[in-house]
C-alpha cells in the first residue's frame, strides 16, 4: 500500500501544531485509546475507541495526528497499524503528552 | 472598568479548549511571557513580549485565553492586568501548563 504522508521527526515537531492536533475531542479519544492498547490496527481503534464517524472523517482525523508527529502509521499487507509517538513526543516536549493522557477528557459518545 | 467576559472556573475547564487556546505561537508567547514576570499590565505584555500586533489583535488573543481559563484579567482603575491561571490549571490537568511553558517555542518576533 502506498502511503506518501510524511510524517515529521522528533526535531521538526511544532508545539503550537501539536497541541492544535491534540485540541478535539475525538484526536483525544482515538490517542487515549491506542495509549494503554499499544500499536493498533486502525480499524479496531475506529471501532473499539467508540467512535461514531465515518472511515473517510477517522482517515482525517488520523492524518492531522500524523502529521503533528503524534502518531505514526505503518502498513502490513493490506492493514494499516497506528502507534503512538510517545517517546519522541518527550524527548521534545517532557511531560507533556503524559499529562494529556491522563487527562479526564469528557466522552464523545 | 465594565468588562463582562466570563471566565471559566477550573471545574469548567474543558482540555480540547484549552490545548486550542495555547495552539498558537503568539498566544504561547504571552503565557510564557507572563509566567516568570508575574501580574502584568496588559500593555506591558504586549510591548515586552516582543508581539508585533495591533492592540485588536491583542485583546483577541487575551480573549481566547481568558474563555479558555488560562489567564485571568483584572481592572485597577483604568489599567489591566492579567496573570496565570496556573494553580487552577494544575489542578485540573496536572503537568499540562508547566510542560508548555517550559518547551522551547519558535521565535515569533
């Protein structure tokens, strides 16, 4: 599968798009998800994080957080695997990525 | 002084709000301007800080942050100033502010 997203290293991470990534409900809820589930199977979290949106919205949402830096998507036959950049999230910004998932976020559902 | 924004109180906060509010290069710039200065007149801040903006601008910004709880105004006579809301943020999202104010932002000047 062909996937030409650049994703951003650790160096070129960007606070304020960072955060603005992170500033929506649902980006909350799909990376508190994939968090404690470690590297997830994108369709599973679309689906298990109850998430109430379209594949084409998830697909959205997904790429702002790749290309904030937050997640990295890899792909393994015909199924696309999404992490959570945690380590390089802190080596940027200490702290920050585990305050916000901690965070009690209201629920989206 | 009349002035009728409503802040929120820290068991209003809401995070997607508040990582919006500081999604921002100039707004990170008055936060962390205002963190190790204290209190300051709003007027201060916006010479200080180094923000190359109209006073409207300003005021727009110091608006976000205040909704977002992030920043309190008050009035003595016909100065204003504002300050942190860093106890109230801490108290709700613990390490969250003290991890943005600590990150090396880009340069916005």
């Amino acid at each position: 599968m062909i996937d030409d997203l650049a994703e951003p290293s650790a160096a070129e991470f960007d606070l304020p798009r960072v955060l603005a990534a992170l500033a929506d409900r649902h980006r909350l809820a799909i990376v508190q998800f994939v968090d404690p589930h470690g590297e997830s199977w994108c369709s599973r979290v679309m689906q298990d994080a109850g998430l109430e949106m379209s594949k084409s919205t998830f697909s959205h949402h997904l790429r702002i957080l790749r290309l904030a830096g937050i997640v990295t998507k890899r792909h393994e036959g015909t199924k696309g695997y999404m992490g959570l950049r945690k380590d390089d999230l802190d080596s940027r910004f200490p702290g920050l990525i585990g305050s916000i998932l901690s965070a009690d976020v209201e629920a989206v559902r």
